[in-house]
C-alpha cells in the first residue's frame, strides 16, 4: 500500500501508538487492582462504559487469539497437508489451545515462562533474517524479485496504519493482571516503553530486510520469500516455523492475561462471583481460563484469520480512545494522585482519541456491525448487574428483619 515507504510506516505506526500508549501508562499507573482498560473506564466513567470496554477488550483478545490460532495453521499447512481436513484441523486447533491453556490454570509462572520462551525463540530467527539481509545486500549478493512503484494516498497510510495498530497490540493485555505485579507504578510504564521500542525496532528491521530482499511486489508470505531468498528453501521453512512459534507466543501470553478480566469484573459485581473466583490450590482464575480457551477455540474454528482480524481491529481503538479519555477525567477529579505523569499528557490523550476516531473511520460495515453486536452485549451484562445491585440491598434488609 505503502511501496518503499512500508519500513517507514513501521515507525510512524511506533509513534502513533506511543502517543496512544503514554497517556494510557499515566492512567494505569493509578490503579493495583486487575482489570486494565475495564477497570479504569469502570471506576471514572461509571459501570455502562466499563462494561463496554470490557467487553471490547474480551472481543479483541479472543479474536487476536482465533487469528493467532489460523495464522499458525496457515503457515502449518504447507508442512503437513493433511490439518487442511476438518477434523485434523480441529484437533490441531485444540491442542494448540490446550497446551497455554493448562500451563495458565497451574499457575502463574508456568504461564509466564512459557510466554517468556516463545517470545525469545521468535526474535532469533528474525534477527538472523535481518544480518543475513543486511551482510549479503553490503557485499551485492541479494538480487531483488521486482519492485513495484507505489505513490501512497492518505486514504493508503491510514489503512496501513489501522492494520499495523492491529500489530502493534497486545500491550494492554499486559495491564490486565496488575494485582500480580510488584510495584506497578514504576514497572508498568517502565515495560510498556521498552516494549513498544523493541517491537518497533524489530518491525522495522524486518521489513527493511523484507524490501531490500525482495521488493515490494505484493506477498502472501513475505518473510518466508524473504528467507528463501537468503537461505534456499530450507530457510523458507525455517521462517514458516519461526512464525509459527511467533503467533503461539501471542496465543500463550493472552492466556496469561484474558482469564484475570473475569476477576476485577466479579469485584465489581459486573459478573458471576463464581467467574472471578481462583483456583484453591494453584491460585489462578480456573473458570476464566477455560471459558477463554473454549471461546478462542471456537472463534477460530469456525472463521479464518482474515475474519478474527476483522472482529479485533475495531475494537481496539475503541478502548484505546475510551482510556485516554479517562486520563483527561483523571486530572480533573484527584490531580495531587501518586502516579506516573506524562509530559503534555491531556495533550496526548485528545490526539490519541482523534488518531482513534480517524482510524475507524477506515473500518468496513461488517466490522462495524460485530461491534454494534458487542456493544448491545455490554449493554445486557449492564442491566443485569444494575438489577443485581438492586436486589443485593434488598436481601440485605429481609435478612436484617
């Protein structure tokens, strides 16, 4: 979309979410409790919208982890034609839920060491992807497949920037399960940074690589012809398994935060009690894990990547925008807080939330309706517990007399 600009794009993505991002730390930085973007939207703007924002960010995760799920198939198929059936392909899908799924219900640090190899076994590869590039271009070894001359429109940039704010999440999943973080003032803002400019720096690289390799004619697999070029085809399918390990690292670590959402909700008495209720031997919320397992599980069963992408990509900028709102709330209700305070923070916070709105504006009417659908979902989840809330001081007076 974007031609010989596209490692650029990579970089302005990086900025973009950084002044999404930043505001987002300063309002995270004023709460210990689990429940990220849903508890802080819940406890400045009132029970409605964090129930909407809670239920957008359990639609994006679930869908970042079907498409993570068929992205691995995808890159998998190749390899062993036969998961292209209905029924291997179902017991791949489960195993491939399954495994981050009991890890997560055992405990907390098997969840996170898991997560933990997977990251470090994702970036090997595609560093050496990146020194092979960069050596074989230094010495005229790397013979380019054909360019393709582009001159990018702002409707182009707009469009690669909403799929790569799509790449660029996960984030804010991190901010879920804060009660299990020691010192989150400071190690949360503190992670997030580092974070952000480890992946916009490995993004860039790659793509880099990816277009002095091979050009910028358009690719299914991009990162796979990249490496078939530099190493043959056995580096093809050395990349085809590195991705694979990638979108599993994705799929391990929203296992690790997804289930604790439950936890903060039934706090607040958003949900069941029994939902937000921990294991009493391994301290996880067991009942959050496995309805997350199940829910990713049939998502992907039943759709392809292209379409879970489709769910998530408009949810996210949803709560990203709801969330820099509330740090406009935030200085105006206790501005003396012990927090962590960005520099021009409400500045940020309304560019943030018009980078938002300007971002959906790029969302296609299907998109659109799947949130529709998710907002009326939110809106039932807030008139049960509003009838709940009701009733609780009702009981309470029946008991008394």
């Amino acid at each position: 979309m974007v031609g010989r600009s596209s490692p650029v794009a990579m970089i302005v993505a990086a900025i973009a979410m950084a002044v999404i991002m930043l505001p987002i730390a300063e309002v995270a930085s004023q709460f210990s409790e689990p429940g990220g973007m849903y508890l802080y939207s819940r406890r400045t703007f009132g029970r409605l919208v964090g129930l909407q924002i809670g239920w957008f960010w359990l639609l994006a995760i679930v869908g970042g982890g079907a498409a993570g799920a068929n992205l691995f198939l995808n890159y998998l198929q190749p390899l062993v034609p036969a998961v292209a059936a209905p029924w291997p392909r179902a017991i791949v899908l489960l195993l491939i839920v399954s495994i981050p799924m009991v890890a997560n219900y055992l405990g907390v640090r098997q969840g996170a060491r898991l997560s933990l190899l997977l990251t470090v076994a994702k970036l090997l590869p595609m560093a050496i992807v990146v020194g092979l590039a960069l050596v074989m271009a230094a010495g005229t070894r790397v013979q380019h497949l054909g360019t393709q001359e582009v001159a990018p429109t702002l409707n182009n940039w707009l469009k690669v920037l909403l799929i790569l704010v799509f790449s660029y999440s996960g984030w804010e999943d991190a901010l879920v399960p804060t009660g299990e973080v020691q010192q989150p003032r400071r190690a949360l803002p503190f992670a997030l940074s580092l974070g952000l400019g480890i992946s916009g720096a490995a993004y860039f690289l790659l793509q880099f690589a990816i277009v002095l390799t091979i050009g910028t004619n358009p690719s299914n697999h991009p990162a796979v012809d990249t490496a078939s070029v530099l190493l043959g085809h056995n580096g093809g399918l050395f990349i085809a398994v590195a991705v694979m390990i990638s979108t599993y690292g994705w799929i391990s670590g929203a296992f690790l935060n997804a289930p604790r959402l439950p936890v903060s909700m039934a706090e607040e008495g958003d949900c069941p009690q029994w939902l937000g209720r921990l294991h009493p031997r391994f301290q996880t919320p067991s009942a959050g894990i496995l309805l997350y397992g199940i829910a990713v599980f049939l998502l992907a069963l039943t759709g392809t990547f292209l379409y879970a992408v489709a769910i998530t990509a408009g949810a996210l900028v949803i709560f990203y925008s709801a969330t820099c709102a509330a740090l406009l709330r935030l200085r105006q209700v206790q501005p003396d807080a012990p927090a962590f305070r960005v520099p021009f923070g409400p500045t940020l916070a309304v560019l943030g939330i018009l980078l938002s709105a300007t971002l959906l504006t790029q969302l296609e009417p299907r998109q659109v309706a799947l949130m529709s659908m998710t907002a009326l979902i939110g809106f039932a989840n807030w008139l049960w517990a509003r009838r709940v809330a009701d009733r609780i001081p009702d009981e309470a007076r029946s008991l008394r007399a």
